[in-house]
C-alpha cells in the first residue's frame, strides 16, 4: 500500500475520468490525498473525498498563484496548456467550515511562489508581502483545527523559513515537490518537517538531497496531473507513485522496497494523523 500525499485528481484534467482514475488508483492499493488550490477545487476535493468509503481524503486551500488573475501557463500530457487564474481574497471563516469537513487532512496547497511574476501585477514587492500574509493566516487556520500543512514553495525557501521560525507560525506540515538545498532540507528538518518528492526527481539532479534526508522524513507525492515520471506517458495520475518510489530507492541503495513503502506510509500517517 502506498499514499500519494499530493495530487490533484479534483482539476479539469480529469472532467470526464476522475472517477476512473481514483478507482485504478485503490484498485492498485494507492490511496489519494487531493490538494485544492482555490475554494472550488478545495470543496470539489472534500465532495470526491465523500464518493468512496475509504483511501481519498482532501486539503483545503489557496496558493499563491490564484491571489491574482493572470494567464498561466503548464505542461499536461505533454503539451503546454494555458489557463486564466481568478484573483480569490482569503475568506478565512468560509475555508475554516470547509476545512472542518471530516474528510479534510489538511490545509493545502498553501505557500509562496517567487517565481510566479503575474503581469496584472505592477510592484512584485507588495505580491510578495500579499502572500506571506495569506500563508500566515492559512497557517493559523491549520494551528487553530490542529491540522498539518501542505507547503508551496517556490524560490522563497529564506522567506519561507522566516515566518516557519516564528513561533507563531509553528505548525507541522510537508514541503511538497522539494527541490531545495541539502541545507535548506537541513533547516525545514530542523522545524520537524518532512519534505515530500514527486516525479521532478528525474528531471532535476536531487540525488545529493535526497540521500542526505533520513527516510523517517520523506513522503512521496505525483502532484498529478503534472510532473508525469518516466516510463509513465501523458497525464500523471496518483498509480504512477511507484516510479517515484523505485527511484528514491535506487538514489538511497535500499533493495526491500516492502520496508521502504511500510516506512512512507509511516510517515504520511503520523503527519495526516486524520488517516486511518
């Protein structure tokens, strides 16, 4: 049994097929956490969380990219496809009666994205500061439902671990698709965070990282419908976790993938200790 920790079966991608696609994923033992990333998506992942009586659960939401409207650009099935994301203001009492819905682990996908430029955008320094604020009040909603968190972070490790710091802002949580420094994993470890890794691994050399991480603090992760692993073609899906795995495990020389996937599910249970 595996868990994927982070997938997005709840976007359009999977408008016709969802279904399909979670009941392939616990037919194969693989269960699915959906992160949202707007209110819609978020609610749409706790309402498919309720379809099945076991192995789907939801995070709840907003990322960084929707505090503002802007064209979008990512890759699905190898082709580049464009969007429009909808500025959404941070409704913190409408997500926290979302997020108390018992089929929420989490509150996620949440964070920072720097490298995120909108073009509606005219000063990037008060983008900035817009959200880490949001970050901060979605981190005191998960403190305030004694949830973890499910971290974005994309060139903002140093502010990121500024606010992480602050013991305000102390919470338990995952940094998801980590492509980080061996020292800034030190520092989020340090925090008492797990990092969590997905097919991005056989794009960028994260092999040093990787290794450097004890496994007690990894998770594993598709972010489908992105990031599709080889020998995997087209639109990720949450079955293709195992590609994930076997490769970690090639990275760290461990032959007993059974005590490696026993380890991972450890670990994404003591963190989404709403699993069962």
């Amino acid at each position: 049994m595996l868990i994927d920790t982070h997938a997005h079966v709840n976007f359009n991608a999977y408008k016709k097929d969802a279904d399909k696609v979670i009941r392939r994923s616990l037919g194969n033992h693989i269960w699915v956490i959906n992160a949202g990333s707007q209110y819609d998506t978020s609610k749409r992942a706790v309402e498919m969380a309720r379809k099945y009586k076991e192995g789907v659960f939801a995070a709840v939401g907003l990322h960084p990219i929707h505090l503002s409207s802007d064209w979008f650009k990512a890759k699905v099935d190898k082709e580049e496809i464009e969007f429009k994301t909808r500025e959404e203001k941070f409704d913190y009492q409408k997500y926290k009666k979302l997020a108390k819905s018992k089929e929420v682990v989490a509150i996620g996908e949440i964070g920072l994205d720097f490298l995120y430029k909108p073009k509606d955008v005219k000063n990037q320094e008060e983008f900035k500061e817009k959200q880490k604020e949001i970050l901060k009040e979605q981190i005191l909603l998960a403190k305030e439902l004694n949830l973890p968190v499910i971290l974005h972070c994309r060139e903002a490790h140093k502010e990121m671990l500024e606010i992480l710091s602050d013991k305000k802002y102390k919470v338990r949580g995952v940094l998801h698709c980590f492509v980080g420094t061996k020292k800034e994993a030190k520092k989020y470890l340090d925090l008492g965070f797990y990092l969590g890794f997905n097919g991005i691994i056989f794009k960028k050399d994260l092999a040093d990282v990787i290794k450097y991480i004890p496994i007690g603090k990894i998770l594993v992760e598709t972010d489908c419908p992105y990031l599709t692993p080889p020998p995997a073609e087209g639109r990720n899906e949450p079955l293709n976790i195992r590609y994930v795995c076997k490769k970690i495990l090639e990275i760290k020389k461990m032959k007993m993938i059974k005590d490696f996937e026993i380890q991972i599910v450890k670990n994404t249970k003591e963190l989404f200790n709403k699993i069962r």
